[in-house]
C-alpha cells in the first residue's frame, strides 16, 4: 500500500512540476511516458529475475532504488537544479523500479493464496491498489501547494522508508525453488517460448495494449486538462486524479456481480463504452464538478476493462513463470500507456488538450474490438477463461 502510493504520488508531483517547467502538452504527456517505458523496455528481464530470485529480496532492492529516486529529485528541486529534461530523466529511472517491482508483486500474491480464491484475492488486492490510488494524490495536492513538488518527491522518501521497513520484517510465502529456471537466459527463453505458443495469451495482451494506447491520453493530459479549468491548480489536479481512483474503487466492489453475469468480452466492451462517455464529458464541459463526476466514470470503466482482462491472464498463466507472464503482460500495457501518451501529447500540441481526449475516448472502444476480431477464440484453446 505504502510503495503504491509513493507510485501515484510520484505522478501527480512529476506532472505538475513539468507543468510548471513547460506548458507544453507534449512534454507533460511524456512523463507518462517516462514512468511506464521501462516496464515496456526492462519488463521481460525483470521478470526473468523474479522467477530466478528471492521475490522477498528483489522487492527490497527496488525500494530502495526508488526512494534513492525521490532523494534525488526532491534535493536537486530544492536546489533549484531541476529542468524538464532532467525530470524525464529521474522519473524514467523511478520507472525503472517500479518496472522491477510490478512483475515481483504479481507474482508474489496468487503464491498467498489457492487457485479457486486467486480471482476474489486479485480482486482484493486490485481494491488496495486502487485506494492507493486515491490516497497519492490527495496526499501529493496539498504538500505541492504548500511547498511545491518538491515537497511530495520528499514526503515520497518517508513513505518508501516505511514501506521498506514493512519489506524487511515481511515473511513471504513459501517459493519453489526447484522449478526455478537454471540461468537468466533460460528464464527468459521460457518467457518468451510460452508468449509465442499461447494464443489465448496473446490475444490479451492485443487486448490491454491497445485499449491503453487508445484510451491513455486522459492520464497523460490531466494536468493539462485541470489547468484549462476555472481556478485549477494542483489541488484540483490531485482531485481529478483521486476522483478517477474512486471510480476504480467503485468498480472493484461490482466487479463481482458483474462477472457472474456478464462474459469477460461484454464487459471489456461496455467499459470501453463508458470510458469513451466519460471523455465526450472532459471534452463538452469546462465545469469542475462536471469533470470530477466524469473521471469517476471514466475511473471505473478503466477498471472494468483492465480487471477483465487482467484476471484472465492471471488465471491462464503457469505459476512456475507467472513473474515472466505477467511481466511480458506489463510490457504489453505500459507499452500501450507508452505509445499513446506521446501519440496524444503530440496531437494536442498541434491541435487542443480537448480534442485530444475526446478522440482518445473514441478510439478506445475501437481499438479494443480491433483486438478481439483480430484475435478471436479457437475451440483448441484451452484457458478455462472467456477472454
């Protein structure tokens, strides 16, 4: 809990002192892409690692990497030091912890816990991740009012302390050692091996990749879009970001009777549906009240989307590579938020920070059901997951 909310903590902080550094929506787009290109670029590696290593250790290691991240950027911003390419810099390297991280975390959980409880345990700990989210930035707005970015880069390094305390006296389940992998490369070749020969595997990652690469220009332009509101700040940024995580909030406490009811498909196309409503809101209304409703929405379909998705790969993927499977899974979502913050951040600066959004939210629902049509279900596979 503690590491997640220096991760969201981190993006508010990071995009608002671009913000301040340059009004330029392709350059605040790119610290988006800065945090999540390293899951895009390291991501297999890194879960190699985890499937060869103590988890335990590893998550140790990228704590303290990540808060020597934060010392790092809060000291050179209070020394006046810092410049926007510098930024991009730094958060890239954070990036590159939480890159390490992610894949250790995923794999560490479904060990907790037996496969019949794995989806309502992912379901929990998605739950936690999401008030994590809501928390960052709450958190993040007022210290960067009441001492700027700097303020939360450095409240980020107390925080990763904790959590690393909490690391070091954690007693993890037990780990098989004996259906690790003799070596890096043969870790990374039976990553590897197992994404080319599993169809259903692959059609998810088709799925997460390009519903994020569509729909990724509302987190990359946020900053941009509470600026364009009347008297928006940072406290009304890190609002619109925690109003999104609520909505991620609310969707996890349905998500149950929404799946009993529905297949995986139809709620990973009624999700794009809303989201794409939620946008047609941003790009319609300047009013905050309005825009904060409309993340929520938008925050929830998020969810429902990834949640599907994210479960059906969870459930498809062996354990003895779950690391390296979900790593490659992070690689093909980041990957996504990668592409398209760039993508959007770029079109905004030739056009407007709305119209960007707006055809974002288009996109997403079309983009999602490119994936499924190119990627349709066979009767061979054998998953025991509709996705």
């Amino acid at each position: 809990m503690f590491s997640n909310i220096c991760v969201w903590m981190w993006g508010v902080a990071a995009a608002w002192m671009m913000l301040e550094l340059r009004v330029v929506p392709l350059w605040v787009a790119l610290v988006q892409a800065a945090t999540t290109l390293p899951l895009l670029l390291f991501g297999l590696p890194f879960g190699a690692l985890a499937d060869l290593f103590n988890r335990r250790r590893i998550l140790i290691v990228t704590q303290c990497w990540m808060g020597g991240a934060a010392i790092l950027q809060g000291v050179l911003a209070l020394a006046g030091l810092i410049n926007a390419s510098l930024l991009l810099v730094i958060t890239f390297a954070y990036g590159c912890g939480v890159a390490l991280r992610n894949p250790t975390y995923h794999a560490t959980v479904p060990q907790l816990v037996p496969r019949e409880y794995m989806a309502a345990a992912l379901g929990l700990n998605a739950v936690g991740m999401n008030i994590s989210r809501i928390l960052g930035p709450l958190i993040a707005g007022p210290l960067i009012i009441w001492g700027g970015p700097q303020a939360a880069f450095l409240f980020i390094v107390l925080m990763s302390a904790i959590s690393l305390w909490l690391l070091v006296f954690w007693k993890s389940g037990h780990e098989d050692s004996k259906r690790r992998p003799s070596s890096f490369l043969e870790s990374l070749r039976g990553g590897l091996a197992y994404a080319f020969e599993s169809r259903p595997f692959r059609a998810n990652l088709l799925r997460i990749g390009l519903f994020c690469c569509a729909a990724s220009g509302l987190p990359a332009l946020l900053p941009l879009i509470a600026h364009d509101i009347e008297r928006g700040d940072a406290s009304t940024f890190s609002v619109l970001f925690a109003a999104m995580g609520v909505g991620a909030v609310l969707s996890m406490t349905f998500m149950h009777h929404l799946r009993a009811r529905f297949t995986n498909d139809q709620l990973e196309i009624a999700g794009a549906l809303a989201h794409t409503l939620a946008m047609a809101a941003l790009w319609l209304s300047r009013s905050q009240a309005v825009v904060v409703v409309a993340m929520i929405f938008a925050g929830f379909a998020w969810i429902v989307v990834a949640n599907s998705i994210t479960i059906a790969v969870q459930i498809i993927v062996p354990n003895d590579i779950r690391a390296r499977g979900m790593a490659i899974y992070q690689m093909s979502l980041m990957g996504g938020l990668s592409v398209g913050a760039a993508l959007w951040g770029q079109l905004a600066t030739l056009s407007s920070v709305h119209a960007s959004v707006a055809l974002s939210g288009i996109c997403a629902p079309l983009g999602l059901a490119l994936a499924m049509l190119a990627m349709r279900p066979r009767p061979s596979d054998d998953t025991g997951v509709s996705s």
